[in-house]
C-alpha cells in the first residue's frame, strides 16, 4: 500500500475515533456481531471462521479497501499451541456512495481460517484481537476480541464456513475460464489508463480489484471490448513507474472468483 493512501485511511480512522465520545457510547450503538467458529478438520490442520453479522446498510472492508475505507488488522498472540494461522479472504464487492469508492463485505462475511497446532496432541485456543471499520453514513473503528477453545463443528457453522471457503478467489492460470493474457499501461488524453487483455471472452458482470505498491488507486474499471478491460490510474501520471511493477489482480464475475499476478508492460 503507497504512503498517500496509508495516510488518508490513518487519518480517516483518527477523525472517526476524535469524533466518537467514548467506547461505552460506541457500543451501545453496535452495527455488527463478531465471534469465531469451528469447522471440521483438514489433515493435521483445524478450520476455523471469524464470522462478522452487519446491520442492513453496513459494510466492513477488504484487504485493499478501496480509495477510503480501512483494511482490518488481526492479532492472533493470545492463542495458545497455535504455530501458525492463514487467513483467507474470501471475493469481495465494490461500493461507491458519496464517500468515495470502497471494496469490501455488507450483510454478513467469514473469513475462513487454517489453523496449525504447535503441537497436535494437545488443546488449541484460538485467541483474536481484532481492528475493523465498520461503516454507513459514518465509520465506527471497532476494537473487537474472541475466543474459540471448542473444536466441536455444528452442521450450521460447517455449511456456512464452507460456503465462504468457495468464495475465495483460485489461482488463475491458462486453463482457467478468465486469464490475462497481457497488462500495458499507456496515457490516455494525459491521464494513465492500465489495460488488460484476456484470453477469452468477458463476462458482462467482471469487476477487477487491483492491488500495487505504484503510488496511485486503481478505481473502477469497464469493458474496452470482447477481450479488453480498461482501468483509470488516480494520482501522478508515471507512466515509467507503472511500466515494470507488479501487479496482485482479483477478478469477480460471472459467477467465478480468480487470482492472478500481473507485469505491466
């Protein structure tokens, strides 16, 4: 993440927590219900899901949240006999209201989680600390902690971790239903314009979510012809910077969620 955009989050998040007039007032007029919970096993390996319930209207964010929003934080040093755990994220949305243009989760989201035990034969606790934005009108930063120590999966909490362990994006490659094929960079009326060609027909519904250490936001983009979708660079017009770098692309349509990492040329 380019140091204007950390910075306008950093400050959006001091604005928001100044605003607030203390914790107690800030969950008194809590959005959203959080907590973690157990999945049946995979291997050596223990599923779990941080679930997160949002108000009608409400929305929490991704890893890249967009032009304004806040990416969350997790803090796992509470847990007890955990060696490792991998979070997964699971294809987001794309909002844009007055405030701006954001990417992320409304309704509800599980982040579906890997756990390795530090050693198998003994009990695992899972142990979250939490910092997450959820928001409306206005943004309420969340501080939020959780605990799971029962590894004892129900069939409610198994059917709905699974069914957002099939919303993570796959690994694209050349057989894959969406595949970039080429990424170039180019001015466009003085303004930088990414372009990426794919192997195979668009779908009408694609979204891409860009993810790039280049100084400037990649916001929404369009469908520049059968194979060819066009994204509008914000910020400085650096064409030489963005020719080269490397790209993390989501890519959300037609009933598919991909990953694919990118050079632009």
């Amino acid at each position: 993440m380019n140091q204007l955009r950390m910075t306008r989050r950093s400050l959006m998040v001091s604005a928001v927590a100044a605003a607030l007039p203390s914790t107690q007032a800030i969950a008194s007029e809590r959005r959203y219900r959080m907590k973690l919970i157990a999945g049946e096993p995979l291997g050596d390996d223990l599923r779990a899901g941080i679930d997160i319930e949002l108000d009608p209207g409400w929305k929490t964010y991704w890893r890249m949240p967009g032009e304004a929003g806040v990416p969350p934080q997790f803090d796992w040093s509470a847990s007890q006999n955990v060696s490792a755990v991998e979070l997964l994220w699971p294809a987001p949305s794309r909002f844009i209201d007055a405030g701006g243009e954001t990417v992320g989760y409304k309704g509800r989201v599980v982040f579906p989680l890997r756990v390795t035990p530090l050693r198998a034969a003994k009990a695992v606790q899972l142990g979250l600390s939490m910092f997450f934005g959820v928001c409306k009108e206005i943004c309420i930063p969340v501080n939020a902690r959780a605990e799971l120590a029962s590894w004892q999966a129900d069939p409610v909490a198994e059917a709905l971790l699974r069914s957002f362990e099939q919303r993570v994006p796959a690994q694209a490659d050349r057989s894959s239903s969406l595949y970039i094929e080429h990424a170039t960079a180019n001015l466009v009326g003085g303004k930088l314009e990414l372009t990426l060609t794919f192997a195979t027909t668009l779908p009408a519904d694609l979204e891409v979510f860009v993810e790039s250490k280049y100084a400037g936001y990649f916001p929404a983009g369009r469908s520049s012809g059968s194979r060819t979708y066009s994204i509008p660079v914000a910020g400085p017009p650096d064409l030489q910077r963005l020719k080269g770098s490397m790209l993390k692309l989501t890519m959300v349509g037609g009933r598919l969620a991909l990953e694919q990492e990118v050079t632009v040329d």
